[in-house]
C-alpha cells in the first residue's frame, strides 16, 4: 500500500513539474513609467533622469506555508521572479543616448516641431512631415538630425531590452514609448495616428 501511495505520489509530482510553465511577461506598467520619464526629460530639457524605482530588485514574495508550495519552491524557484519582472532602462549606453537626444531636442528638433516640419511616428521614431517648412539651404542639416535621432531612438529601444536580458521586449518597448512620444507632445506638434495619418495636438 505504502509503495502505491508513493507510486501515487511520484507520478503526480511528475505530472505537476511537467505543466508548470514559466513565463516572463512584459512589465507594461513599469515600461511605461520609466518611458514617461525619460521622454519628459527629453522634452523638457530638465535635469538628468533619476533612477526608476523599478531598477531596484523587489524583495522576493514570501514563500507559502503548504508543503505542496514549499516543494515547488525547491523545485522551481524561479517561478517566483517571473511574477514581477522588472525594467532596467539605465545603463551606460541609455544614459549617453539621453543626453544627445536632449542636446538636439534643445538645439535643433523644438523648433523643428513647432514649425511643423518634423513629427512623431506612430513607430517611436521622428519623421520629416512637410520639408517646405524648412529653408532649402536647411534641408540636409534637418535630415541629418532626424537621422541621427532615429539611431538613437533605435539603439535605446534595442539597448532597454537587452539590459533586461529579454530581447524580444525590443517591440513592445518601441510601442510604449511611441505611446509616451505622442502622449508628452506639446499642443501644435504633429504625430501619426496608428493608420500613419499625420493629426496635429
């Protein structure tokens, strides 16, 4: 009877390891709270970011008191980490894309937006919208700036999902911060909607 029980036992166990499946959702909110404030930082030319309270590790979850919790909690303990994943978005190479994002916000894309010439993509990049609203003489030094800034914005998108060991975050970071782009766009600047029409705030 008692290998039976055993038996039993063991094979539940089995089964029970088998389905558990570990998955590592996108931190939405997180990404959205430390998109809101590097763009602001960006736009409004302030101070450096601060650090995102979401670098910090989260203390890990209390561990349950059931012998059936405390078993997969030796068995699988990271099913614990994959509750509340976590967003870096600092790093070195973040840090330095911050700053000449924020020189050419300050010099160069303001007035640029204020005029109308350049817009935010639906993608989280930045666009030329109408280049008769820039001197011809102008032109190429206004598409070398949307072209360097598109880098950036291509190299951070990449750089915040690698540093999070998740690459495959690249998009849905790209995503959350084009939401942020638009959202932080002053009245009067131009975005494309999702179809890639261009509306004005």
């Amino acid at each position: 009877m008692r290998k039976l029980v055993y038996g039993l036992l063991t094979t539940l166990l089995v089964a029970l390891v088998g389905c558990v499946t570990i998955n590592v959702y996108f931190p939405e909110a997180a990404a959205q709270k430390a998109a809101d404030q590097f763009i602001g930082t960006v736009l409004d030319n302030s101070a450096p970011a601060q650090p995102a309270k979401s670098d910090q590790p989260a203390p890990p979850p209390k561990k349950g008191s059931q012998p059936s919790a405390m078993l997969l909690d030796l068995l699988i303990p990271a099913a614990y980490a994959a509750d509340t994943p976590n967003l870096r978005i600092q790093t070195a190479t973040t840090e330095a894309i911050h700053g000449r994002m924020q020189a050419r916000f300050r010099d160069t894309l303001t007035p640029l937006f204020n005029s109308g010439a350049v817009g935010f993509t639906q993608d989280g990049l930045v666009a030329v919208r109408d280049a008769g609203k820039v001197p011809l003489d102008q032109r190429a030094g206004v598409s070398a700036a949307v072209a360097d800034e598109n880098r950036d914005r291509n190299a951070l998108y990449r750089e915040v999902a690698n540093a999070n060991n998740h690459p495959e975050w690249e998009a849905q970071i790209r995503a959350t911060f084009a939401k942020g782009w638009i959202e932080r766009a002053r009245p009067g600047w131009y975005y494309q909607d999702p179809s890639g029409a261009w509306k004005q705030k």
